[in-house]
C-alpha cells in the first residue's frame, strides 16, 4: 500500500474499506479525526454509493457520523459538525494536564486524590466539586507510576478496548525486548507495557530502554509529558496534538539513525486489519526516512500482538511475519486470560518480522524448542513430518489429514460431501464460506467457538429485534385492499347472570 493508491477491502459481510484512493476533496473529521471511506459490496462488486464513516468506531452508537462521498454539506451543517467536535474534545490540552500533575505531585500525602468516577487527578481547590464522588485518598509515587491501575479501562471492543497485559505476558515481551537488543520501544496501544518500561527505568535497574506512547485514550495526558505520550488514532495515523505531535514520533524513530528501535502493537481485537495495516506501514515509512539506500530494504522490527485466526489477514500485508506459539495473557478479559473463569489456552498470539529462530519463549511455561522449525513452540504442538513444520495454532495437538494433506484442529473430521475437514455435524451447504471472526470453514460468526456466550446473546437479542422491526414496517407497507361491505346484524347481549 505504500506509494501506489490502494484499494483495501475488508473481508467483513456486506462492507469493504478503501484505502489510499485519491480524492479530490480531504475526508471529513469526526471527534475521532479524518474518517475512512466505506461502500457496500455484493459478491465481490460494489454495489450502492461510497459513504464515509468514523475510523476508529464500528458501531453507530458510538459515532454517528455518516457522510456520501459526494455529497455536498451546507455551511450550517459543516459549522454544527464543527461544533460537536469541538465539543467531544478534552477539556484540558496536554500541556495544561502536565501543570496540573507538577502541582500534583508537589502536594503531601494526605492531599492527594483521584476522583473515580472523573477519572481525574483532583487539586485541592476542586475538592468540593466532586464531594459526591467516589475518590480514592493518599496516591503514592507508586499509584502515579502505574496509571493503568487507577484508570478504568475502556472495554469497548471494536474502538479503544484496555484489556491490558497480565503482568506475566507483560514482563515476557520487556524481557524479550531486552535480549533482543533493543533500547527504544514505541508502544502503539500498549499502555500497560510502557507503564513497565518507564517503572524499570525509575528504579534505576539494568534495563535503559525507553519507550513513547501513542493511545487514543487521552486519560494518560494526567500522568506522561508530551515527550511520553501522544494522543494517536491507530485507526488512520492521527496525531491528535497535530503536526508537533507528530514530529516527537518521528523524532523517536530516528533517534541513533532508527537503530535499535521497535514498534509494539496491541490493537482492538473488534477492529479491520486493514486501517491497522495502513497506519503501521506509515509508521514504517517515517522510520526509513533516515534509512540509507544501503538499508532502504530493512524493515522496521515489529511486534503485533493479535488472535491466531487473523493470521491470514496480517500476512496479505505484511507477507514476511510469522505467528509466534507464545499465548499472550490479559487481566482484564474474561476469556483471554488462565483461570477459572477465562480458556486453558489464549487464542492472542505475537505476530513478527524478527527470525523465530531468534525468540526464546520461556521453558518453565511448557515451550520447547523445535531443531527442525529452529523455532519454540509450545508442548502440544508436535512436528508434522508430513508437513514438515509445527502445524498447530491453537496450542493442541493438531492432526494430519491425507485427503486434505495439512494438518487440521482435532475436533475436525473430514466431510467427503464438502471435501475438507470440519466440525462434526456441520450443514454441508454452510461450509464453503468462512467464520468472519476466525476466518475458517464449516461454521458462522453467530456459532464461532471463538464467540464468547454474551456476544452470541447480543446477536440473537438484536436479531429478534430487527425481525421485529421488519414486521412493523412490513404492516405499514402493506397497501390497503378495499372489500365489500355488509351491514352487519345486531347480537343481543345475553346479561351475565354468574356472581363475580
């Protein structure tokens, strides 16, 4: 996508995204900066006019912006759009918050609050304001260092979900990043793991690596300087603090000439690939700006952190990544995590241009090395002679099947009517097309394994209702068929003689 215009679709029922189109006239703004250019499709075609939607949200709800492509807005509407978005905007810039937390911190023990329910460091002088509020008391050095901790996470799955990083998962990747070499770490999404690299630092122990922030979710504006933290949309490479903003990104990716600098990336699970794909190729190319033609073909080291079953997905733009065993854990998920109440094993998996031969996973864990895929990977996944690699992407045990010839998940038998393997007791007619949520045969998003209980409760409650909204409509629709009329004769009504 870099260079040449780029049309990218993203595989989602009924609805394509277009990246890198040339356009007489900017996208229009939402309160989450520049939207992105949809359009209906129908069996590969595109069918209807292009629209524009908001980039970072997927439901109506949450923005409602919604614009044709060629649609020309009156002066009125485009000064009320103005108006909302200046309006959705914080309330206090950066610069302001930093101030803010000087006087913060100067403040004693006893004096320092945090209101819950603002999500807010609180002054003394605004105390009364939030009297009625839940506010916690005597913040420390170490409450401050760990904003993660005291901010609730957003868990808005398609826009700005926080399922942040157990510390488990966290200490593995900075471990990682450690060994491998790096010093710089630009964390796209990755609070919790920033928050880490920053605590190591002030506690002066081996590790000198630094990190940058970049994060939709404002909130951290309270606790990191400008030079920490950028307020950035992931979803269409906008800096929020505008070119400035930018700048500092652009700074820290050529700090040493672009040596030893990596870009981690936790995403929304519930967001396209493709938007995500087009702003880490920006970032890619902002860091090859101080590249050489000697290394004009390097790559920017990468760690994406995303579920196995979009693996597919990521490799269409990034054809050089390979899907690490390593089972990427969260505190905050009900499913993504071990535990009684989350799965034996996490389907987040890291997703990297950087060799596998070159990634120790930790044995104590159950990973082991592999000397024929000079790779780790983890105890269940057993080479497959016949395929000649570690086939399986789940963490089980994964079966070959010679009428397929790969290796297939070990509830999957082969249907002889299909001609592939699929879950047992699949409709034959459903199994030539794809999971839109794993990407795989012989089941739908609305039956996906990988679906939690209360997603599949949210669709059929939202099913009904549209079925039940077509009913009403249907009834209004329906014309009015005029019919002879007969006088009707007049029944008597017999008294009720029975007591009440």
């Amino acid at each position: 996508m870099e260079g040449a215009a780029a049309v990218a679709a993203e595989r989602s029922p009924g609805v394509a995204v277009l990246l890198g189109q040339e356009s007489a006239r900017p996208a229009p703004c939402c309160p989450h900066g520049p939207t992105l250019l949809f359009v209906k499709i129908s069996q590969g075609k595109e069918e209807g006019r292009r629209f524009y939607a908001c980039s970072a949200c997927r439901d109506r709800k949450d923005c409602n912006f919604f614009q044709w492509e060629n649609e020309k807005v009156s002066e009125a509407r485009l000064l009320a759009r103005k108006e909302v978005n200046r309006n959705c905007r914080p309330s206090l810039s950066h610069r302001q918050n930093m101030e803010r937390y000087k006087e913060f911190v100067l403040l004693p023990l006893s004096k320092r609050k945090f209101c819950q329910e603002c999500q807010k460091l609180l002054l003394p002088m605004e105390w009364d304001k939030h009297s009625d509020h839940q506010v916690l008391h005597d913040l420390s050095v170490a409450h401050l260092q760990r904003p993660s901790q005291l901010l609730c996470p957003l868990e808005n799955k398609k826009t700005n979900a926080q399922y942040l990083f157990a510390d488990r998962s966290c200490q593995f990747l900075l471990d990682l990043i450690i060994a491998l070499g790096f010093r710089r770490v630009l964390c796209v999404g990755t609070p919790r793991l920033h928050e880490l690299i920053r605590l190591k630092a002030s506690q002066e122990q081996e590790s000198d690596v630094k990190s940058l922030l970049l994060d939709i979710d404002f909130r951290y504006s309270q606790f990191y300087t400008e030079e920490e933290f950028c307020h950035y949309n992931m979803f269409n490479h906008y800096f929020f603090g505008g070119e400035a903003a930018h700048e500092i990104c652009r700074k820290f990716l050529h700090q040493e000439k672009g040596e030893g600098v990596i870009l981690v990336t936790d995403p929304p699970f519930g967001g396209l690939v493709e938007p995500l794909a087009f702003s880490f190729k920006k970032l890619i190319a902002a860091w090859r700006e101080v590249q050489g033609e000697d290394h004009s073909s390097k790559d920017l080291p990468i760690f994406w952190i995303f579920p196995y079953f979009f693996e597919s997905r990521i490799l269409e733009f990034f054809p050089g990544f390979s899907m690490m065993d390593y089972q990427v854990d969260y505190d905050n998920h009900a499913l993504y995590k071990h535990g009684r109440t989350g799965r034996k094993q996490s389907p987040v998996r890291i997703f990297t241009n950087i060799s596998p031969s070159m990634i120790v996973l930790p044995v104590e864990e159950g990973y082991r090395f592999c000397s024929v895929c000079q790779r780790y990977v983890s105890s269940g996944n057993q080479h497959c002679d016949i395929c000649n690699s570690c086939t399986s992407k789940d963490g089980r045990r994964w079966n070959h099947c010679f009428l397929c010839k790969k290796c297939v998940k070990p509830s999957w038998i082969h249907c002889n009517t299909c001609n592939r393997c699929a879950l047992p007791g699949h409709t034959c007619d459903r199994a030539k097309t794809s999971c839109f949520i794993c990407d795989e045969a012989g089941h739908k998003r609305s039956t996906c394994p990988n679906l939690s209980v209360a997603e599949r409760a949210c669709q059929a409650d939202r099913k009904r209702r549209l079925k039940k909204n077509k009913i009403k409509m249907d009834n209004v629709k329906r014309p009015s068929v005029k019919h002879a009329t007969f006088p009707r004769k007049k029944i008597k009504k017999k008294k009720n003689t029975l007591a009440c």
